[in-house]
C-alpha cells in the first residue's frame, strides 16, 4: 500500500491543491474582510494544471505538491496554532463546569439529607445526600439532563450559522449557561435545602437554563478549534526534513491532531471535576460542589475575549439547512419506488449528485438554484457523514454502560477502599495517557507503513473495541453471579462482595478508551473535515444528537439493567455493537476509497444569504 489517496483523480487533486485565484479567509480576528494573496507559479502558466511536473510556489516560497508527490510523499502533521491551545483550555473548563457538576446529581436528589448536616455533607462514613426525592426521581432528571444537553446543540448550531457565527454564540450560551449554574448553587443554599419542594424547583429550572447554554456551547468549539489551523493552512504544501526528505503538510492529519488533543483536554476537565466534586460533596457540602465548577467556568468569557483579536473566525452566512434539503428533495424526483431496496439503490446511484448541478441543467436550472458545482458536492459530502452518525446510537449505547451499570457492578465486587463510583476514571486517566501515543507513535508508525488508516477505518475499530468491552463486561458479570455468595443477586442489601478484585474492570475500561480514540474523535473530525463550511455547527450538531438518540434507546434496556439479567444486558449489547460495526464498514466502504477525493474538494463560492469574506449578498 502507498501513502498516498486511494483512487483519486489526479487532476481533482491538482485543482484542490493549486491557489484559489479567488477570496481567502479572512485574516485572524477580521470578519468580512478580503484578504487576498499574490501567487507565483514556478512552471509554465500556458501549461495546463493537470499536466505540470513542477512544483506550484507562493510568493512566500511555500510549495504546493504535485499530482505526483501526493501519491507518494509520506504526509505529516503541520504545526498547531496557539488561538488553538487557548480554545482547548475553555473546553477544559466548560467540561470541568459540567461533569464537576453533573455527577453528583444522583446523590443530590436521591439520598436524603444525613443526620446533623445543613449541607448536604456526610463526612468519611456517611452517604451523602438533600432531597431525598429516590432513585425514580433521581434516574428521571438525571437522563433528561443528558438527552436535553445532546438535543440543544442543533439549536446552538441553529443559532450559529443563521445569526451569530461561532464565536458570539459561544460567548451568550456561556453566559446563560453561568446563569443555570448560579440557580442550581440556588438550590443548595442550607435555608433552600430545608424546603425540598422549593429546592428541586429551582433545580429543575436551572438544569433547563445549564442545558440551553451547554447545547449552544457544544456544536460551535470544535469547530473554532479546527478553524484555527485551516483558515491559516487551509491546502496541503511541502516541508523538506532536515534529512533531505520532502513530506507533505496535510491539513486533514492535522485537523485530527488538534481533536485528538481537544478531547485529551476534554477528558482532564472531565477528571478533575468528577474527582474532585466528589469529594466536595462528602466533605463539604453541595454549594461547593456546584460553586468551584461556577467559579472556573466564569474564566471562559475571559479567555474567550483575551484571544479575540487572534482567533480565526467565520461570520455568520445564513443557514443553508432549507436549500440543501431543497436540493436533495430535488435530486430524488423520479427515484422514488414502493420497494424500498430499489429507493436506496437509487439513493446510491453514480449520478444522482451529478444530474442536479447547476452546469448539467443549463437553462432548465431552478431560480432557487443560486449555488455553484462545488456546492452540491459539498453538501453530498455532509450528508455522507450525517448518514455515518446514523450507526453512532449503537456506539453510545455500550459506551454508556461505563456510566451507569459499570458503576453498579463495581459495588458488587472487592473495593479494598476505593469507592465504587471512581473505578470508571480509568476511562478519561487512559484517554490521557494513550491520546499522546496514538497521535505521536501509532498513526504515524501506520503512516511510514503505508498504511492509511482512514476515519472510516477508525470508526470501524471503535464498534469493535466496544463490543471487546461488553464481552469483558459480560464475563465479569458471569464470574460475579458464579462466585458470589447471593448467586446472581449480589445486588441484594447485606449480601458480600464477590471475591473479585474491582480492577479488574480496567480491562473494559481500556478498552472503552480506545474505542473513544477511533470512534468519538474521529466524528468529531469527520463533521468538522466533510460539512460544507457554512453548515458545521449543524452538522456536528447531528453527531452530538446521536447521544441523545442513544440515551432514548438504553431506555429500552433498562428491564434487563437488574440482577439476573445483567449478563444478558452486556451480551446483547456487545453482540449489537459487533453487528453495528460489521454494517457500518459495509455501508461506508466506497465511502473509504473516497476518502482523499472527498477531502480535496474545493470550498464553493456559494456562502448563504452573504459571502463570508465580503462583498454583495448572495
């Protein structure tokens, strides 16, 4: 196998890695501006493009590749801008703010008040708790704070690409967001704690606010962060190593860096909020549970603003949602059929794309059609990846296990005094440890191999490695039933643990974490890479919806969520994943081969109702 793209044309990758003679995106911190570049040409300009030997040269020397250096030319990441680092730092504390906050709900609502405490507090021995509302009510709020906090994004995103653009969107829901938290710090004021009606109202209200403020947040700062690099090297160009050998700087390999380190930033917050709320809540009290996640998640806004003037931003465009739909309801006139095999078959059809570009229908095109050719191929590649999410409720669906039955089946097993509810911070302290690795010796080992290891690929193994988890899962929960006292209701109160060492769940747990590294950031990546650019909140919306989707489905699992029938929860999930994954790869295979051809697609002259980069309304 080369390195180079697996059955692209080498004139499309010509014409993607030549100078667009055309407007470029707009210099870091200026909306609305043209910033345009003087391009030299190193080989003969009468030459046609598809033709040429010669490099292609900036005025600033920077070289683009040949046809024939993309095909093989080992590819590299390029450098990571600061503005990037700054973003990952507001993610690192908007995570803290959440899962800080977020994970002690459940004792929060379901354990009553301890002996003695005003707070909420119970010290080393005590179980703590406030509203003492049951494991009902606490299993109710706590699975529509995670499904509202997945269904807000295609709001946010909404919000984003009609109104706002990323970043004023991420400012104001930071800002509502803050508003939620200082009502949920509301609700666990000692004088509002003595009334628990008014305490959970309160409450109730204030997840609604924190969710709307998260759901705005979300879909928009991974896409800022990508947007830092690609509005700066937004083509493939040559470095010459200090050995002599000449690479190419590949901005899709850096684009999955950068979320590879988001998601590490993602999962320290994540750990330091858990972990340290935790023990907040025993020791201190709830306010300070939900006050210090406040307190760090207030530096946002100032981060935010402190980098304004080098962040790289896009302005809003218009939402373009309407007329892609329009477009592809327009693609499927006469490819409709009672049989639903022959519809998808049509759906999959060479030309279905290609018979509705403006070019093919000349004077028959629609006066709405006010888009270009590279447009519909932008949004067949977006709606590519929208149907890629699709297979991720399955994914969520084990990865969720790690959140609540996990938790369950460390209580049944032999703690040696640690609490049942920290076992599964293995997940984000291996995503931590492992992200470094993979992104500084796997992927590039595989790419000196020759080896593409493509997002289609990744996701693939991300199915995998999720159903390896549930397996292990499931022989864990066989061995637990086998050699407990209680048989299979090890659940049961005074029955002893089983003479089973709770670290043993590392196994899943690492598991679980590499599943994340192929599968979770790589869809990230894949909606930021394939949407066309005035559609990425939205797009990325999508993914983060399939969370919720998920959570709507495990809904369904809860009957088998209870001794005896645990095993059978882990086995069936673990064989649905399998299934899922084997689908997935043979839905998206072609989808693979054209995976640098979808890359290389020029950025389209169409940006929604204005241009992004000044000039007259569209």
């Amino acid at each position: 196998m080369t390195s180079g793209p697996i059955g692209l044309d080498l004139a499309e990758v010509s014409k993607a890695n030549a100078p667009q003679l055309t407007d470029v995106p707009a210099a870091p911190g200026l909306e609305n501006e043209k910033n345009e570049k003087l391009l030299t040409i190193a080989d003969d300009s009468s030459q046609s493009p598809f033709a040429r030997k010669e490099s292609l040269t900036e005025a600033d020397g920077k070289e683009y590749p040949t046809p024939e250096e993309v095909q093989s030319l080992r590819r590299i990441c390029g450098p990571v801008p600061w503005a990037s680092y700054t973003i990952a730092f507001v993610e690192l504390c908007e995570r803290f703010s959440y899962y800080g906050t977020t994970i002690v709900f459940v004792n929060f609502i379901q354990n009553p008040l301890p002996p003695g405490s005003t707070t909420g507090s119970a010290g080393t021995d005590g179980q703590a708790g406030a509203l003492g509302l049951g494991q009902r009510a606490s299993t109710g709020l706590t699975t529509f704070n995670s499904m509202w906090a997945y269904f807000c994004p295609l709001f946010g995103a909404y919000m984003a690409d009609q109104y706002w653009g990323r970043y004023k969107t991420i400012q104001i829901s930071i800002f509502v967001a803050i508003f939620g938290h200082l009502l949920l710090i509301i609700s666990t004021i000692p004088p509002v704690l003595k009334h628990p009606d008014g305490a959970i109202a309160c409450f109730s209200i204030g997840l609604i606010i924190f969710g709307v403020g998260t759901g705005g947040f979300k879909p928009n700062i991974s896409p800022l962060i990508a947007e830092q690099y690609e509005q700066r090297h937004p083509k493939q160009y040559i470095k010459v190593q200090k050995n002599g050998e000449r690479t190419i700087v590949d901005p899709t390999m850096t684009v999955s860096r950068i979320y590879m380190y988001f998601y590490m930033m993602v999962n320290i917050g994540a750990l330091i909020g858990q972990i340290g709320m935790v023990y907040a809540e025993k020791y201190v009290g709830y306010w300070l549970s939900f006050v210090l996640p406040t307190a760090l998640f207030c530096c946002c806004p100032l981060v935010m603003l402190a980098m304004k003037k080098k962040t790289a931003m896009r302005p809003p465009t218009g939402s373009v949602l309407a007329k892609a739909l329009k477009l592809w309801g327009f693609a499927m006139r006469g490819r409709w059929s009672i049989n639903p095999i022959r519809t998808v078959k049509n759906l999959r059809a060479d030309d279905f794309w290609e018979s509705v570009k403006p070019s093919k229908l000349g004077p028959a095109k629609p006066a709405w059609m006010t888009f270009d050719d590279v447009w519909v191929d932008e949004v067949r590649r977006g709606l590519k990846a929208c149907t890629v999410f699709l297979w991720y409720p399955i994914y969520w669906l084990a990865y969720n296990q790690m959140i609540n039955n996990m938790v369950s089946q460390a209580a049944t097993m032999e703690l040696h005094g640690a609490p049942n509810d920290l076992i599964n911070n293995i997940d984000p302290i291996a995503l931590v440890i492992f992200i470094p690795i993979c992104d500084m010796g796997l992927y590039p080992l595989l790419e000196r191999l020759g080896i593409r290891f493509t997002p289609i690929k990744k996701i693939t193994w991300g199915f995998g490695l999720s159903s390896a988890s549930m397996i292990a899962s499931c022989v864990t929960q066989y061995y637990i039933y086998k050699l407990g006292a209680c048989g299979n209701h090890p659940s049961s109160k005074g029955c002893d643990a089983a003479p089973i060492n709770v670290w043993v769940q590392t196994i899943p747990y690492l598991l679980i974490a590499f599943s994340e590294i192929f599968a979770s950031i790589t869809g990230l990546e894949y909606a930021f890479t394939k949407a066309p650019k005035n559609m990425r909140s939205l797009v990325t919306a999508v993914f983060l919806f399939m969370s919720a989707i998920s959570y709507a489905i495990g809904e369904g699992f809860v009957s088998l969520s209870a001794d005896p029938l645990l095993i059978w929860n882990y086995g069936v999930i673990a064989v649905l994943a399998a299934i899922a994954g084997c689908g997935f790869w043979a839905a998206h295979r072609r989808l693979d081969k054209e995976e640098d051809k979808l890359n290389f697609i020029a950025e389209s002259s169409f940006k929604g109702r204005r241009l992004s980069y000044g000039g007259s309304n569209a």
